[in-house]
C-alpha cells in the first residue's frame, strides 16, 4: 500500500507539473485583458503559457502566501491580476512567483505595480527557452533584462530571428545582488538592519557559466538621464545606473564580457524599456540596438553636461531675415567661434607651429592674428607634444614681448579618445576622466583659446576612418564648450602631393577629409619655390560658416621678431625672366612642389603648356642648371 500510495503522489506532481499547476489549484489560462496587455509588449500568448505566466484571482492568489502581511490597501483590496511564476530550469520547480496586479496598490504609501509575497527571496526570472543547456554554454550569449516581461520580450523576439540566446530577467534592478544586512545601533538608543560589506550575486547565478560569455544589461532608458547620473556621483552603488554598474563588475569578476546597452532616451521624458523597444521598432532594429549600441561603463559626466536636444519647430525664412539672429562670440573673428574647432594644416617645416604660437599671442593681446583677424582678448593654453622646451623657449624670445596670459605644458602625450576598436568590440580608454581633469584646468586658468600640436599625439584612432575621426573632434567640441573655449588643432599634410591639382585646401589634410566635416574651418600652409630658390608661404582658409578669405601670403618680419608673422594679399609669382616667365615659374613650381623626378607627360598636364613650348622651356631651363634631365625624367637640383 505505501510503495501503491508512492506512486500515487509522484504521478500526481508530474501531472501537476506537466498541467503548470505548480501550487495553484487551476490550469493555467491569460485572460483576454492581460493578451491586450502583453502584446503591447510585443508577447504572444502562447509564449507567455509557455513561460509559465497565467490569470489569477483574489482567492487563488491569497491562497499561495500573497497579502500576507501587507499594509495599505493590498491587504483589503483584490489581488487578481497576471501571475508570473519563476520555474528552476534545472529543477523544473515553482521556486517564486510575482503579481502583476490588474489595479496597482499601495504598500507602505508606496505605489506597488508589482507584488511579491512576503518573506520571498530574490530570484532570476528565465523564460521557457531559457533552458539548463543554455544556461551553462558559455558560448552562447546573455541578455540580462530589467524586469520579466522585458525579459519575456526579448526572448520570444530572438527566439523569432532564429537567434539563440539565454535570457534573464531581474525583478528590478537592484533584483540581481545585494549586500549583507548587520544591526546597526541608532543615536536615539533603537537598532536598525542596514547594508554592509561587499556587493554579492545572488545565488541564483551560481549554476550559469560567465566564462568568457557575452552578456548584454539592458535596463531602461532612463537609466541615461541626469537624475540618475547625479546619483551614481554621489555613491557607485546609488540608483539604477549604480545598480546597473555594480552588476557589470560583479558578472566580469566571473569572466564575463559585459556590454551595457544603451536605450534612445525620447526628448519626451518618457521611459523606454526594452520591451516598448521592440514594441515599437521591430525584432530586426532591436537586434542591431543590442549588438551595435552599448558602452563598457557609463559616463556620468557625459550626461550630466549633454547639450539637450532643441525642439524641432520651423522657421519661415523672411521671418529669420527679419530677425537678424545675432552672430557667434569669436575667438578669432570668422574663423573660430567659442565652442568651435579649426586645423592649421601644412607639410613638415612650413611653419604651423610658429602661425599657432602667433595666434596665441594675438588673443592674449586682443590684437590682429596676422594683422588680418580681429581677435577677442583671453587667455590661451598651447599644449604641444614636438617641440623641446628650450626650443620653444628661443622661438618665444624671438616673438617681442610675451603677453600676460600665455600658458605652455609640453606632456610627452595627451590622448582624448574615450574608446578603442579591439577587433569586432570597443573598448574604453580611462581617458573620461583625464579629459574632465583638463577642462577643469582650463577653467581654472580662464581660457579662452586651447591649442593642440600636432592632431597625430592626441588620440589612438585611426586618422582615415570617417567614425573614428568624428569621435575625436566631437572630443574636442565637447571641451570647447565645457570650458567654453575656441580650439586650434595642428595637423600635417599627406605625404605625396596630387599632380592634377594646386591649392587643395582641407583635401591636402593627412586623413579622411571628414575632418573638414567636423572643423569650423581649416587653415592650410604652403611653400611655393621660386626659381631663385626662395620660397614664398601661401595661406588658403576654408571656412564652413562665414564668407570664405582670399588666399593670404604670409611673411616674417625677420630680425630679433623672426617668429612674428603677418599676412598680405596674395599676388601671382613675381616674373623673373624675359620671355615666358609665367611658364618657367609653373614648371618650376610643379617640379618642386612634387619634389621627385618626373616624366613630361606629368608636367604637360599639369602646367597646360603646348607640347612644343614646353620642349623648348625644358631646354632653356636644363641649359642654365634649373633643372635637371635624367633617364627621360626632370627634377630641380639640390644644394648637396
């Protein structure tokens, strides 16, 4: 009779178990209310059964611990509501369960959206396809979502892309972790339990593998807002962003590769989770969210002085005509407004350096740079990376009186970009905090203008990627208007120069021309050779937002002022012969601007001069050692 009445109770469980019964005394069902409520985000109903959610009523609910021990209006009022049971996917057993009640109540004078019952342990939440095998395959990859319902989201929508993943949802988020509890004595004489010591996984996580796993946390956008980036300044483990970190390091701890998913944040206000997400975009667009926007750790920094998005509200033009919007605060009339970027751009030895230190100069004094470009007095910081400081020192002396407000450093190396490309993942840098520690320095010394020489030693992208170059200058605007403050970059000219043009500008910069994309303006360099061997300096200004300058020549005023600078009016090459000297300088010119042996054809299409005209100035110019002719090639002669 036992071993009868043995058998008995074990096919009875396994009947309970296969029918979801679990404590409950009716099978599982989803009223229609709660299949409105779950395919607004973006859940089936059968998947939701699957997962072991179902309608339950007041008695039902009561019945399995809930209510107990309540306050407020949950103990009188009904419970009835979506019941979402949380099933061991090794054990196969009812561990927990939480209420989603059709009318949210209040515990404490606290709104309660969800209900636990009292006592009730913490515990991850797993969907149906969330099985033991995946659980404990590293190789397959993690999303780890806020609340169950998002969790349930996620997990029917990968599960619909034929995407296997293993998926977990927290019962909020601080639902993953938590700290001992000690008694702790009050200054009025009572005692109370507070959190003390480290931070610890609950134990539900011990059985899942995280060795080299990737895992994904995506919590809700308004995680990303100053209210919750107040918080976590104030202590790493405040509020949801504290929440989301300390889970992050605790899950690397364990060997895993964490990346921190970050939800679009309306202009609204309104928080989106994850579930909303797909709700909205589609499973295709939440894919590419979650494997294409996420970040290592966030910045609070960042968010706290994030630039609000404007209010997108049309303007008619005659009104805007009208109104004559005031123009930009320049640093340097035209050309560097406060918060903006320009390059001064040139090939090795042609100056840059010296133009940049005469740009210094003119804003400490409020004078003209160049005696062309009003300037509007302040300090300026030139941090520089090339030149010795006793170098420097020599060019300073050589530059007449030293303004009050001029402040040198010369660090070895200084770079801005917050990430790295590490194969198919980025990486952060730890330079967030370097770069607020040099906007805190440059608003210690009131700074107006800061300059950067040269480009190449401050940063570790790459200068031909479009995304990497956009990511530094957007570095830099972040610094111009933290500070706020206009800011000089030095950047060098390609190696080779192109034949077929003359006076590029921003296309002659070393890198991917969407550098000019981001710079309120680029100022280019050039040295023109004469026949005589001299050189002549030509300044060509590309700006995006004002009315673009003439080209300029720039000239030293030599002597004890050898690093003062200004500039004319550029005019053509001088003549310097009798006849044809218009052809000779463009011959001249190509030859040493190409600076390498070069066959006729090149020169012909470059300077537009007849085939039998350039023969004979060819000759004329080889006869009198201008130029050379070797093997069929022309070059200008060295001094050596």
């Amino acid at each position: 009779m036992a071993i009868c009445k043995h058998k008995s109770n074990v096919l009875t469980m396994v009947d309970k178990l296969m029918a979801g019964f679990f404590d409950f005394e009716h099978p599982q069902t989803i009223d229609p209310n709660h299949i409105e409520v779950l395919a607004k985000r973006a859940i089936s109903k059968d998947f939701a059964l699957a997962s072991h959610l179902s309608t339950r009523y007041d008695n039902e609910v009561r019945k399995v611990g809930f209510g107990s021990g309540y306050s407020g209006s949950a103990k009188s009022e009904p419970l009835q509501g979506l019941c979402i049971t949380f099933v061991d996917p090794w054990t196969k057993e009812a561990v927990a369960y939480r209420l989603r009640p059709d009318t949210p109540l209040s515990i404490d004078g606290k709104p309660a959206k969800y209900l636990s019952r009292t006592g009730e342990k913490q515990h991850l939440f797993f969907p149906h396809t969330s099985t033991a095998e995946r659980l404990e395959d590293a190789k397959i990859p993690m999303v780890i979502a806020e609340a169950e319902l998002k969790a349930l989201a996620v997990a029917e929508n990968l599960e619909a892309m034929k995407k296997p993943f293993a998926v977990v949802g927290l019962t909020g988020v601080n639902g993953a972790w938590g700290r001992a509890k000690e008694s702790v004595m009050l200054p009025e004489g009572g005692h109370e339990k507070q959190n003390h010591g480290p931070a610890k996984l609950i134990s539900d996580f011990d059985k899942i593998a995280f060795k080299n796993r990737l895992v994904y946390i995506v919590f809700d956008s308004d995680v990303g807002t100053p209210k919750h980036a107040a918080d976590f300044k104030k202590s790493k483990h405040s509020g949801a962003m504290g929440a989301e970190h300390v889970l992050a390091e605790l899950l690397r701890s364990k060997g895993a590769d964490v990346r921190i998913v970050v939800i679009p944040h309306p202009d609204t206000g309104d928080k989106v989770g994850i579930d909303d997400y797909i709700a909205a975009n589609g499973p295709w667009k939440f894919y590419t969210l979650l494997l294409n926007h996420w970040v290592a750790a966030r910045n609070p920094d960042e968010i706290l002085h994030r630039v609000q998005a404007e209010t997108i509200d049309f303007m008619d033009a005659r009104e805007l005509a009208r109104t004559k919007p005031k123009r930009p605060i320049y640093v340097i009339e035209g050309i560097l407004p406060e918060g903006g970027t320009i390059i001064i751009s040139g090939a090795p030895k042609v100056g840059k350096s010296g133009i940049v230190l005469n740009a210094a100069k003119s804003v400490c004094e409020g004078g003209l740079f160049l005696n062309v470009f009003p300037t509007r007095k302040g300090n300026v910081a030139y941090i520089q990376t090339e030149i010795p400081q006793w170098a420097l020192s020599e060019r300073l002396q050589k530059m007449g009186e030293i303004p009050e407000g001029l402040f040198i450093w010369t660090p070895r190396q200084f770079h801005i970009n917050q990430w790295e490309d590490s194969g198919y993942k980025r990486t952060e840098t730890g330079n967030r905090e370097r770069c607020g520690n040099l906007v805190a320095s440059l608003r210690a010394k009131g700074v107006s203008l800061a300059i950067f020489d040269p480009l190449a030693h401050f940063h570790t992208l790459n200068e031909n990627n479009v995304e990497h170059q956009t990511h530094v200058f957007e570095v830099f605007r972040i610094i111009a208007r933290a500070v706020p403050c206009g800011i000089v970059v030095v950047h060098h000219h390609r190696k080779t120069a192109r034949s077929e043009t003359q006076y590029q500008g921003a296309e002659d910069m070393r890198g991917s021309i969407s550098m000019f994309a981001e710079a309120d303006a680029v100022m280019s360099i050039y040295a023109e050779v004469r026949s005589d061997d001299t050189r002549r300096f030509k300044l060509v200004t590309e700006t995006r937002h004002s009315e673009q300058p003439e080209p300029l020549e720039l000239v030293r005023y030599g002597g004890e002022n050898a690093w003062l600078w200004q500039a004319i009016a550029w005019q053509d090459s001088r003549k310097s012969r009798a006849s044809g000297s218009d052809d000779f300088e463009k011959i001249l010119n190509f030859l040493a601007k190409n600076d390498r042996p070069t066959q006729k054809k090149a020169i012909e299409t470059y300077t537009h001069i007849p085939h039998a005209t350039l023969d004979r100035r060819l000759e004329m110019l080889e006869k009198d050692g201008s130029i050379l002719k070797l093997n069929g090639l022309y070059l200008v002669p060295k001094n050596d």
